[in-house]
C-alpha cells in the first residue's frame, strides 16, 4: 500500500469521457489499497479561454482579479473529477488551494509556494478517501488567491507529493513521457526511459513545457520519485532520477524550443560601471525574469546591450528600458517578439568540446542566422527568427541524438 499523488494536465481532462476515463484510473490505484491524492489542471483551453476575458475587458487589468478568474477553469475539474469518483463509488472530497492550504508568496500570476500543510491532505486519504486538489492555485498570507504560472499544476503537484512525503509522484499527460524533443515537432523524438534532475530542469527552463520548472526543483530538492506518462495507455512513461554514472555517456540528449520571449537592445549605451544594475535593477523589482543577457565592449565607450524576457512581460520591460536609456545617454532601444530560442542538451557535454561548432554548422547549412549564443555547463542556447523554429529543432536533433556526435564523419 502506497500514497500515489497523480496529476492530471489539460488534455486528460478535456472532456467528460476524459474525466470519467480519470476518475477510472485513480479508483483502480485506490480498490488496489493505495492512499490517493489527485492534484487536476483545468480542462484544455479553459485557462486560455478565461484570460482571454480579463484581457478583452481590459488593455491592464488588476493581476489580483486576473488570477481570481485563471483559477476558475481548476475549481470546476476537481468538482468534476470529484463527481466522477462517487459516481464510481469512490469517497472523494474535492478541495481548492485555500482549503489545503497551499500558501504561497503574494506575486500574482507567478506565486511561488512556500509551504504546504500536509495534515487536512492526511487526515482525508487515512480516512480512505480520495484527495481531489486544484493545482495551479494557492493562497498568500493575506487570504488572496495566487497562481502559480502557466503549467503551474505540475509544481502543484510534486509540492504536494514533497509535503505528504508520498512514495510518487505520477504527472499523466498527453504524451507517454519524456522524450527527447517535443514529438509534436519531430516526430523522429524518442522516449526516454529516464533523464536526470539537471537535465530536465535545462529542458524545462529551456521550454520544454511537458514539466514546469519549479515542479522539477522541488521534485529534486525532497527527492519527489517523479514520472511522467501517458493518461491515455498503461505505457511506462519516463522517470526523472538523480544523475547516474551511465548518463553522461550520450552527449545531447535532448533539444527544446522556447518561442514566449521576446529581443529587447539598447544602443549606443555609455560604457561605464553600474549601468548594467541601471538597466537591469527596475526590470527585477517588476518581477519581470531576464534570461540571455549579451553586452560587447566596444572600443568607442559605447556599447550595445540585448537581453531577452518572457514574451508577456515585453511590454512592461521595454517601457522601463525606454526610460532607463534615456537617463543614461543611450542612443535609442529597438525590440523583437518574433524569435525563438533552440537550445540542446546533455550531461556529456560537460567533458566533450565540439557541440556548440557542430550546432553552429547545421544551422549555417540551412542558412539560419544565429542572433544570441549563450552556453552552460550542460546546455548551448540560440536565437534564432522564429519561422526557422520547428527546422531547427528537426537538423538539429538528427544531427545531435539520433545521429549521435562523433559518430558523423566530417563532411
Ligand atoms: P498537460 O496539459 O498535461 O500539463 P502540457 O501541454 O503542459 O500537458 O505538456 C505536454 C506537452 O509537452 C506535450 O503535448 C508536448 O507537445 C510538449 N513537449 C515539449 N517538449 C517535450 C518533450 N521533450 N517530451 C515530451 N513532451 C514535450
Ligand atoms: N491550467 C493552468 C495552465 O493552463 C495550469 C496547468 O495546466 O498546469 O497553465
Ligand atoms: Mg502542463
């Protein structure tokens, strides 16, 4: 007899032959004697649907209010799933993130979760029933509701797994794992059968959206036994384990595309110290992440500096730069929302050379133009037009993981 936390995405919960094809799997782990929560995303579309509303009323609206209407779309699946269960004679009790309490920090539309209270979560599943919870919802120590960031139930659900020390945590999807690149864009994608906490949190940060990123820090923080497979067959699915000797014998093992941030460049910038913590200190109190950051010397005491944010934040960040450029002198500041970056990588890349010249090589042959470079110890980032993304992502992949590197002669 085990505590299972199953989470069930978007997808699996599409629609009531989906919901009821759910509430199927959680009784069957239940009648076999386990203890089980369910952490629910709201159901495909829905969260799209509801920011849409908050958006088309308003060009601003209240970040406070607007996650008062993205939970909505999680509150009427754990009714469902709920209703589901007892239908299947299942005792089932559905909660919302305040009634666990999920508590989080107080940043609407990206809370972070500080702590869980594992006791009411207990206290139902000993009791034998089923725990039906909202994910991507908590609540902050003011009593308002937060959200925890797009693909937010994932954390959910690993945080809750984290607080009740479950023996798993099973994210059901609409894929059968992990594999190493997004099979909807190469379809020569293969499963893999693990991949390691570093690994994935790369592939994740990078865009890889089958795991939110946070969701894989805590699952490797508390040690969270954490596999990702498919709501719709009994396939094994893909575990995310800490890093094995064996791993870092393949080079790249995965390739990822993030097409949700935007370029911004400010020219002709004096090139003296504390400008940068100019530029980029008003950019971090608005909250707003900063991923590549480039900046040259140049030999006449100017110098341009391009950095990249999240796509929905480039508004903001670009009207804070605009001033910042002005109060130091910078000539002028220019943007770009239709990029992507395309990123590769693996544990072996630690200790070979090569790949970012190999990447760089397939790209010029398909006369992609590269605009940002940016490497990590198990990682190479680019910038590239966004209408070369799924191209790309496909040379890229035959000629890093199926090809294998190394194994290429020189053309
Ligand atoms: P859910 O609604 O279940 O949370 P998501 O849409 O958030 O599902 O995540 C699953 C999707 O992630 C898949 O449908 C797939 O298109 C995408 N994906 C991106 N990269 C990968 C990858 N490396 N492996 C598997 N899926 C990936
Ligand atoms: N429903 C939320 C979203 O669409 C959370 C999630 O699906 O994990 O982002
Ligand atoms: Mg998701």
């Amino acid at each position: 007899m085990a505590l299972i936390v199953q989470k069930y995405g978007g997808t699996s919960v599409g629609n009531l032959n989906r919901v009821r094809a759910v509430a199927e799997r959680v009784a069957a782990a239940w009648r076999q004697g386990n203890r089980v929560i369910v952490v629910v995303s709201a159901m495909a579309g829905e969260t799209n649907r509801l920011l849409k509303l908050a958006h088309d009323l308003s060009p601003h609206p209240s970040p406070r209010e607007v996650d008062v209407i993205a939970a909505a779309g999680e509150q009427v699946s754990v009714g469902l799933v709920a209703i589901a269960l007892k239908d299947l004679g299942i005792p089932a009790r559905s909660l919302l993130g305040f009634q666990v309490p999920v508590e989080t920090d107080g940043v609407f539309q990206k809370a972070r979760i500080k702590r869980i209270d594992a006791s009411k979560l207990l206290g139902i599943v000993e009791g034998g029933e089923v725990a039906v919870v909202a994910g991507f919802q908590g609540v902050d120590r003011w009593g308002n509701l937060t959200t925890l960031g797009r693909g937010g139930s994932d954390t959910s659900a690993v945080a809750i797994a984290a607080a009740v020390k479950a023996d798993v945590c099973e994210i059901y999807t609409d894929v059968d794992g992990i594999y190493t690149t997004d099979p909807r864009i190469c379809p020569a994608a293969r499963k893999l059968e693990r991949i390691s906490f570093d690994e994935m949190l790369e592939l994740a940060s990078l865009g890889a959206k089958v795991l939110q990123i946070r969701s894989v820090e805590f699952a490797k923080r508390y040690g969270v036994p954490l596999c990702v497979r498919s709501s719709f067959n009994d396939e094994p699915g893909t575990w995310v384990v800490a890093e094995e000797p064996s791993m870092e014998d393949v080079l790249v093992s995965g390739v990822a595309a993030e097409q949700n941030e935007a370029k911004i460049t400010l020219h002709r910038v004096p090139d003296r110290p504390g400008l940068a913590a100019r530029i980029f200190g008003p950019i971090a109190r608005e909250h707003i992440v900063v991923d590549m950051i480039i900046q040259n010397a140049s030999e006449d005491g100017f110098t341009d500096v391009t950095f990249t944010v999240p796509r929905a934040d480039h508004a903001r960040a670009l009207a804070i730069v605009s001033d910042v450029a002005r109060d130091i002198g910078a000539t002028g500041v220019s943007s770009d929302t239709n990029i992507a970056k395309i990123s590769v990588v693996g544990l072996g890349m630690r200790s070979h050379a090569g790949v970012a010249a190999r990447m760089f090589e397939v790209l010029a042959r398909e006369g992609i133009n590269i605009q940002m470079i940016s490497t990590s110890e198990i990682k190479i980032s680019i910038v590239i037009d966004a209408k070369y993304t799924e191209l790309a992502v496909r040379v890229l992949h035959a000629a890093l993981v199926e090809q294998g590197f190394g194994e290429e002669t020189p053309s």
